[in-house]
C-alpha cells in the first residue's frame, strides 16, 4: 500500500516537498491509515504532519471519539486538533445530513488548515469511493464531467489514497495492529451511498467480478478528457492530455462544441474546424505547468517578502507586505483585507483556464482575456506572477488590477499589500 500511495503522490504531483500537510482524520480505517502511510513516507516526502478529527455532533457519541482519534494521535507524535462544527445550522432545504456535514468540514479543515500553516490537506478517499461515486452519478443521471469522479486534487485538499482499495487499507492495518474506528453510518442503508456500497456493486460484481476496475477506468477517461479538454490562447480545442484510446469521447464531446462541423481522429492528431491539436506525452505534460493545474510549480506565502515564480531569478516579482491598522498600508500597493482571503496564498504561473473577478467589475473573467483588455504581449505572459488563494481564487496578476475578492472594507483590521517589482 505504501508503494501505492508514493507513487500516487508522485505521478499526480499531490506535494512538492517541504510543504506542512494537515491530515484529516476521522479515526476509520481509510483516514486512520492516511495518517500511517504519511508518517511512514514524511521523510522521503519532506513534509511536517499535524491531524485534524472534526466532531460533526450528530451523534451522542462522537466528542468521546474525536478525543480518542486526538489522543491516539498524540500518542504517534502528531499534533491533533478537534474541530467541532454545527451541521444542524448549516444544513438548508434539500440538502442531505451527509452533504450538509461534508460542506462544513471542508471548510473547517481549510480554515485549519490556514491556522496551522498547511499547505495541503489529506483526505482518505480511496479507490472504492471513486468506484462508488462514479456509480452514483450514473444512477442519478450525469455527463461526461461528472464521470471523472473524485478529483486528485482540488485547491488545497489532496486524496493521497485514491488509487488504493479498500481492502488492501483492512489489510494494512490488521498487519500492524492499527485500531481504528467503526461508523455505523457506514452501515446506515438510509443512504443512498451506503446502499450502492451494500447492496448494488455486489449484485454487480456477480455480473462483472471486475466492475469496481472497470469505474476506475471509466473515471479515468472522463477525467482526461474533463482535463484536456481547455481551450488554449487561440482559441484552439486544447486536447493535449488525452489518451489515444479516448478518441471516441473526444469525438462526442468536440461535436458538442458550439461551431465545430467536422471532427475526425487521425494518427495521434484531432483535427476539428478551428485548428488542429496534438497530442504530448504525458510526461512531457506534467513538465508544463501551465497545462497541468494543481502542479508543484508554485511558491507558499511564508509572510511579508518578494517572491519570483519558481525556479526563475530574474524577471517581475511580487513584494507582499502585510501590516494592522491603524498603521497605513503602502500607496503603490495593490490593498487586500487580510482576514477575508483563504491562506496560505501561493505565487505561480498563469495557466490557461484562470478566471478572477477584477475589482469594480459586474463579474467573473478569463484572465486571458483581460491580459488581451490590458494589451500584454502573448510572449510576455507566462512570465506574469500569479498570487493565488489557498481556495485556488486568482487574487492579482501582474499589470492587472487586483481582485474583488478581500477587497478592504471599512473597518478592516488587518491589510495585506501587493506589488510588481
């Protein structure tokens, strides 16, 4: 399993190294050997570990078992806090108990997550969830979109545990007499998951013994083509990351694009009516960051200083400052409130897709249209420092005006500043 969770890390650049990672954990068995594996691999890795257990209160129980998942934590050396939450208020018409309390403990997490100075956060999906989800959607009715199921990555949270199944995690566990905790919701046929998990891939697998690996596989199309499928500055179909056996997909989905008449797949190559595009290797792909979001090719905001887009030493930086009222904020800086933006911020690279929302306009915007607006030369773009919130909300982009998103508001306490220099 171990093997498997490196790799995983590896091959979907989950971490840089150097990064500190909060781990949630629940105390079952998915999350418990989260927390195991990332301890044994921290060193190779080069990553620091805290834990987090959220008590969801829905149950009588569960403060007694969120002080056991911390005091077992503590026990391996791994700061732990609890995090109580209340999903009774944040629960709304036509949302279920169990979306209500998942949406309050991602933001929980990520508020941790900002408190603690993580710069990722670990959840214990794993490879049966996707299958489940996958399943799921198709019952419920969904697009292409919605096959790829559960994301590797999104913004800071990362699911380390998404290629492993669940029986080699029981297997994990038992070797080393790791005790972990039984959820009777698990068990709860109330829900809709738990009843796809009990009842509806079993009576499938008597069809196909292999049908959780024939999810993976469908997930992992969907997701190559939800992936490749980005327009690039031309205004090409971007396809670059697709695997030749997808050409089907791709062609479903091309003829769905608006003013596309002629689609056909050729050795390698998709040509439709707006231009042609090639295919690259996948690991020419994840060398290019600006066609693989979520890549390692950022730098973390530790505080005030100036940060250059990775690996380079030359070229337009970005000087942050921060600072508390009633201290004034510098004049020739870009002004954020501070407390209204999600940490830890991140300077990188434009890629294609950014969109942000720029202060005083009615809506969100591609960026690479507003660098069009602000007459930015094409050659001159990917030099362009990003600074990004910890939520993936696109904050400033050098020689454009900064978001509206922590715009400062009266009364605001805490500034963070922002240059070119």
């Amino acid at each position: 399993m171990l093997s498997q969770v490196l790799h995983t890390i590896r091959e979907q650049a989950l971490l840089a190294g150097g990064e500190r990672v909060l781990v949630a954990v629940s105390g079952g068995s998915d999350s418990t050997a989260l927390l195991h594996a990332l301890m044994h691999l921290a060193s190779s890795l080069h990553i620091d570990l805290v834990a987090a257990t959220v008590d969801h209160r829905l149950r009588p129980e569960s403060g007694a078992e969120a002080a056991l998942v911390a005091e077992r934590c503590r026990a391996l050396g791994v700061r732990c806090e609890i995090l109580a939450v209340d999903v009774k208020v944040a629960r709304r018409p036509h949302v279920s108990w169990q979306e209500a309390a998942r949406n309050v403990r991602l933001v929980a997490l990520q508020e941790a997550a900002a408190r603690l100075g993580c710069a990722r956060v670990a959840l214990g999906h794993t490879a049966d969830d996707q299958a489940e989800t996958v399943l799921f959607r198709i019952v419920r009715g969904t697009g292409v979109a919605g096959l790829a199921g559960i994301p590797y990555q999104r913004g800071i949270f990362i699911r380390p545990l998404l290629d492993v199944r669940r029986k080699s995690i029981i297997v994990f566990l038992a070797k080393r007499r790791i005790p972990f905790i039984e959820d009777p919701s698990n068990t709860n046929r109330h829900y809709t998951r738990v009843r796809i998990r009990l009842d509806l891939l079993p009576l499938l697998c008597r069809e196909n013994p292999r049908v959780v690996e024939a999810l993976l596989s469908l997930a992992q199309d969907a997701r190559s083509v939800a992936v490749g499928a980005t327009r690039g500055p031309s205004g090409a179909l971007d396809l670059t990351s697709l695997p030749r056996r997808s050409a089907a997909l791709i062609q479903r989905m091309a003829m769905q694009r608006r003013g596309t008449r002629r689609v056909s797949v050729r050795d390698g190559e998709v040509v439709v009516s707006y231009g042609n595009v090639r295919f690259r290797p996948r690991a020419e792909l994840r060398q290019d960051p600006s066609l693989c979001p979520g890549s390692p090719e950022s730098v973390l905001v530790a505080g005030p200083g100036i940060y250059r887009l990775p690996g380079r030493s030359e070229g337009r930086a970005l000087q942050v400052e921060e600072g508390e009222h009633p201290a004034d904020p510098p004049s020739d800086f870009a002004i954020f409130d501070a407390t209204r933006i999600a940490r830890p911020l991140q300077v990188r690279a434009w890629r294609p897709g950014d969109r942000m929302r720029p202060r005083g306009g009615r809506g969100s915007r591609k960026v690479s249209d507003l660098l069009v607006d602000a007459k930015i030369p094409r050659d001159q773009r990917p030099e362009l420092p990003v600074l990004a919130a910890a939520d993936g909300t696109i904050l400033f982009v050098a020689g454009l005006r900064p978001s509206e998103v922590g715009r400062p508001q009266i009364g605001s306490e805490h500034w963070l500043a922002v240059r070119v220099v």
